[in-house]
C-alpha cells in the first residue's frame, strides 16, 4: 500500500460521509457535502500525479482508482436527481451514468480481445472531468433552488455530458474494427 493507493481508497471511503452530510437537516450540510466531495476529487488528481511522480503506480491503483471515480460520480448523482427531480439535472446524469456503463463494457471487450489500447483515456476525458467534477462540487453545495449557482451548475453538466456523448462516440468508433469483425476473438 503506497500514498496514491491509499488517496484512492480514502476517494471511496468518503462516500459514505458526503451522503451522511447531504441529508442532515441543517443549512450547512450541503456546504459540508460539497466540502467533502471536492476533497475527495482533489484526491483523484492527486493520486494520479503521486503515482505517476513517485512512480509507484500498482495493479491495485490502476484497478481501484477508475472504480472509486465512477462510484464517487454515480452517488453525487443519484443524490442530486433525487433533490433536484428535473429534467436539466436527471438527463444528463442518465447520459454520464450510461456512458460509464458502455465504455467500461467496451473497454473491457477489448482488453479481453488484446485491444485494449484502441480505447484508453483520452486528453477529452480530463475536460469532461474537470466539467463534471465542478458541477458536482456546485450542485452538491446549493440546494435545488434555481439561482445563478445551481444554472451554473446544471450548464456545466450539460457541458460534461456533451463532452461524455463525444468520448463515448471516440471510443466507439476506434472500436467498431472489432466489434464489427466477422470472425469472434477469444
């Protein structure tokens, strides 16, 4: 267990107290939810440069870290649809959520076929986290009042969903060589 394992498995542990914080019954909690979900972001950042600086990138770190991401964004989620119950919130939580779901299908098809590398991170990945993790950080700190905050908010989700529909298209089509190939790889 080095430092940017232990940041990632902090991203995780976290989880359940931004929950906890979101629906206590005081005005501060969704300050303090948000709080705690912007520092377990920074922590994703931070995890990957320690690793990538302290060269001590593991199996573990490179299994874990993806998984705490998409758990982090899929409860911040889910938690906002709830609270916000609209249209400009919950189709692109759908679209984020899905093109998890897709590309981690898709990416593990191709790891499975030795293709793996026609559909690593891409550069376009990075803006649509940054989008997505400040709308999130955002949404989670204002309640679901419309004002300036919260349509800022829902504006750069949308960014990060369109930008999500676009990564997916990218990986899509670097894949479709083998997903419409005749013969099955196995």
């Amino acid at each position: 267990m080095n430092i940017p394992n232990l940041l990632t498995v902090l991203r995780v542990l976290l989880i359940p107290f931004f929950i906890l914080l979101f629906y206590l019954p005081y005005t501060w909690s969704y300050a303090a939810a948000s709080t705690v979900f912007a520092i377990a972001a920074a922590t994703d950042w931070l995890d990957g440069y320690l690793a990538r600086r302290l060269e001590q990138s593991t199996p573990f770190g490179a299994f874990l870290d993806p998984v705490a991401d998409k758990l982090m964004v899929a409860v911040a989620l889910v938690l906002l649809v709830q609270e916000h119950h609209n249209v400009w919130l919950t189709l692109p939580a759908a679209v984020i959520i899905g093109r998890e779901i897709v590309v981690s299908a898709l990416r593990e098809w191709m790891a499975e076929i030795g293709a793996r590398a026609h559909v690593a991170v891409s550069s376009m990945g990075k803006w649509k986290t940054a989008a997505q993790m400040l709308a999130l950080v955002i949404l989670l700190g204002n309640p679901a009042q419309i004002d300036a905050w919260v349509l800022l908010g829902y504006t750069l989700l949308m960014v990060a969903a369109g930008l999500t529909l676009w990564s997916m298209a990218h990986y899509l089509r670097a894949a479709w060589p083998h997903l419409n190939s005749q013969t099955e790889n196995k």
